[in-house]
C-alpha cells in the first residue's frame, strides 16, 4: 500500500472517530419535566440491557469560509453492526465532498482491525496490534454505547425537551440559540463525534461559536428502545487562527434489531491480510510539513486569481496536485 492510500485511510478514519422530515401529525404530550426525565431513564435502562444492534450513520456537511459565498460539501453514510461484550463492530463507509465518494469497509474484534478500501480495491488489510486501542477510541459513543450517549443528553437538557407521540414513537426535541448554555455543551459533544473533537487543538475547541442546535430523539413507544438520534447545527470554528468558517451540520444515527443481528464475522482473507506499515513519527512531521506548503500554494494561487494579478488554469493546478502525489511516493 502506497503511503497516499494510507494517508486516506487514516483521514477517513479521523473522520469517524458519521435532516430527516416525517409525515403526519403529531400530537403533544401533556408531561412533566420529572416524566420526560423517567422516559429517559427508562430508555437508558433498555438500551443498556442491549448487547448488539444494527445501525445506519449519515452525516452532512456545508462549510463556507469566512468572507466566501461558496461552500464545500462533505458527506458520509455508514451502515454496520455492533456487538458490546466483547467490541466488534463492522461498518460500510461512503465518504467525500463534491468528487466522487471514496468506499472504505471496516471490521473491529478483540483479535484485530481490518480494512478494505474498495475505492482502490487492493483488498485487505489489517492494522498492527498495537494499534487497535487507538483505533477503536476514534469510534463514538452514538456506535458503541448509545446508553451512554443518552444519559448526557439527559443530563444536559432532559428537562427542557418537549414530547410528542406519532405512529407508536415517542418524540423528543431539543432547540437551544446561542445563548444557551446547553447548547454549546451538545455543541462540544457533536464535535466529538463528528469532527474528533477530542484530538483538536485546545485553540481550535475555543474558536467554536454555536449559533443554532436542534436535536430529535426518537423512542419506540412499546420498548423504550431508541429508534434514531438526530441533530442539526450552525457553527463557527477557526482551524487556522483568523480564518473562521461557517459549518451547517446534519448528523442522524438510527439503530435497529436490537438483540438480533447475526454475529460479526471476519472473512479468512482478512485474517490472513497483510499488515498495514503505519508511517513513523518522523514520516507524519514531513506529509504535514509537504500538506502545509501545498495549502499555502494553492491560497497564493487563489489571492491572485481574485485580485486579478495572475490566471490559474487546469493544467497549473493540476501541476501542483501531480507534484505532491510525487512527493508522497
């Protein structure tokens, strides 16, 4: 595996670390803040007692650079199954912006992690062992522990959700502005989840601006089972100081077959895969220093394009782009 294919690998993993709209009429509930509360609870209990489900990640992205009308788009699907005692999970990765998605399969056991990037299909792969406990801390509790996940959200704004029934679910919703405290604390926990927010900078983590968070929780009425954990945000965050971008974020995770899934299988072939050879401390330093001067480049290019000093055309581009797959070989 050539280190650009392990560099993809490894950014689409960081991003791991994954609006729905319903027909009908829904009814509110006339309940209590202490009611609410117990159905939590309650939900809390049954999921808790689960030990594996199935479940479908979406997550949607529009990023608009401060002082820009344009937007970058980003999106990624994962569909997989989780079992708790022990961990192992599989997942179906569709990820990318406006080119075309990459495709990247996962599996996770006690015994290893192994992938398959199906959009340059060298087939599998497996992580050393020494390894795997980093890897398997990129994964979110919305994953692996949705108990867990739900008791935040219930100490955070459990008394301040509204309820309502439709089609034998129990709806509970959640609107905070950026003037609410609980806001920026679902805010904090989104990021871990959808941008590894626990590996970014503590710069970083102070440059975010929570401008709008909503939050849709979705319960089957007869078990207490979660159905689906949905969320829509507004924010501003600065990954280079004096640079801040506007991100619109949609983030779903719905759960399903509690209890029933078939048990998570490792294919011979990925047992018998080759090992990935993770780059060394200093390799990292140089992608990093190569993907520095590469974006300083392209923002050259880019000031003089928009001030009229200089043309860029598709071959100068491509240029730069064939000059650092050179260097990453």
């Amino acid at each position: 595996m050539n280190k650009a294919t392990l560099v993809r690998l490894m950014l689409l993993l960081l991003v791991l670390a994954i609006s729905g709209c319903t027909q009908g009429k829904n009814e509110p509930e006339s309940v209590t803040d202490s009611e609410t509360i117990a159905r939590l609870d309650e939900a809390i209990r049954q999921t808790d007692a689960k030990s594996r489900f199935a479940l479908t990640m979406k997550l949607d992205q529009s990023l608009t650079q401060s002082g820009s009308e344009d937007s970058e788009q980003y999106a990624m699907r994962s569909e997989g199954q989780v079992e708790l005692e022990p961990l192992a999970v599989t997942q179906m990765i569709e990820s990318g912006g406006d080119e075309e998605p990459s495709k990247l399969e996962t599996i996770l056991t006690p015994d290893g992690y192994y992938v398959y990037d199906h959009s340059f299909d060298e087939g599998w792969r497996q992580y050393p062992q020494d390894e795997i406990s980093t890897l398997t801390e990129t994964l979110s509790d919305y994953q692996v522990n949705p108990a867990a996940q739900l008791q935040r959200i219930r100490d955070t704004v459990g008394d301040r959700l509204t309820v309502s029934e439709q089609d034998g679910q129990r709806i509970l919703t959640y609107e905070g502005g950026a003037e609410d405290s609980a806001t920026s604390a679902l805010m904090s926990d989104l990021l871990d989840s959808t941008l590894g927010g626990g590996q970014l900078p503590a710069e970083v983590l102070h440059s975010v601006e929570p401008e709008t968070v909503q939050y849709r929780i979705v319960l089957d009425a007869e078990s207490g089972l979660p159905v689906e954990i949905w969320s829509q945000s507004r924010f501003a965050i600065a990954f280079e100081p004096g640079s801040p971008m506007t991100i619109d974020q949609t983030f779903e995770v719905a759960y399903d077959r509690w209890d029933a899934t078939e048990p998570v299988a490792v294919p011979e072939e990925a047992v018998d895969a080759p090992e990935i050879d993770m780059p060394s401390a200093e390799e990292l330093q140089q992608w990093e220093e190569m993907e520095r001067q590469l974006q300083e480049e392209l923002d050259r290019l880019q000031q003089e394009d928009e001030s009229g000093g200089g043309t860029t055309d598709g071959g100068g581009n491509e240029g730069a782009a064939d000059g650092a797959d050179d260097a990453n070989h």
